[in-house]
C-alpha cells in the first residue's frame, strides 16, 4: 500500500472516531451504573493515583488536557473530596494533587466498570493484534510528541 493509499484510508479520522466512540460508550456506562465520577475524573483520578503529588501542569501534560480542562477537573475533584491540593514549600501559587482515601475508594468502585468496558472494546482482539496496535500507537505517539506543542 502506498502513502496516498493510507492517506485514503483515513487511520487518523479512524483513531478519532474509535476514541470518541470509547468515551461516549464509557459516559453512557457510568451514568447507567450511576457512578461518582465521570470518564474525564477517571482518567484525571488515575493519573494521580499512579503519580500521587504532582503537580496540576504536571496532569495535564499525562492527561494531554488543557490548563482550564485539568483545573476544573481538579476543582470539582477536591469538591468531591477525592483529591488534595498541598501548596508547594517553595512557591505560593502553585499544588501539589494528591488523592484521598475517598479518592482511592471511587477509584476502586468505578474500575470494575473501566474494566468491562475495555474488555468489550478489544472483544475479539487477539492479545498479538493487541500487541502490535500498541506497538504501532507508541511509535506514532512518539513521532508526535516530538512536534507537539501544547500550552499546559
């Protein structure tokens, strides 16, 4: 296949249409489970759970969310009180997030559901298929963020 030929087959608008289909399925399934959080506060959550104390630029940058994106987040997290903000002993105006026990335990609560969700997402995906999508993801990943240029 030449380049013209998968230009024409149109992976980009492909990958775009997959994530917006994966998240308007996962809205759909926390709603129906009623659950405390939102897919975005999910993803938001995770990322502090496995970076606890990083800082609100520092979420954004491994969210790829946007400064008002990641703060009102963040915002209606503490609101929630799955997360804490601790100023920084060096600077005023800048936190560290970090979660709560309240956090730890929504997380908990709404992984099964994240869970099923991407077990029917890859749902007659082989794990060597699965495999080498990823592979092929993080190789495009990497050739992109290499050109991004993202005000976080």
């Amino acid at each position: 296949m030449d380049k013209l030929d998968l230009l024409k087959s149109r992976i980009g608008m492909k990958l775009v249409r997959v994530g917006k289909m994966v998240r308007a399925i996962a809205n759909q399934k926390f709603v129906k489970a009623n659950l405390p959080i939102t897919p975005e506060q999910f993803t938001v959550l995770t990322a502090i759970i496995d970076h606890d104390g990083l800082y609100q630029r520092q979420i954004g940058a491994l969210t790829l969310k946007d400064r008002p994106n990641i703060t009102r987040i963040i915002k209606i997290l503490e609101e929630k009180k799955l997360v804490t903000k601790t100023p920084d002993i060096n600077k005023r105006k800048i936190f560290k997030i970090n979660i709560t026990e309240k956090g730890k335990k929504a997380y908990d609560m709404v992984l099964p559901t994240v869970l099923e969700h991407w077990q029917n997402t890859v749902e007659g995906v082989t794990d060597e298929e699965l495999l080498s999508c990823l592979k092929v993801l993080n190789k495009i990943k990497v050739n992109l963020e290499e050109k991004l240029n993202m005000q976080i």
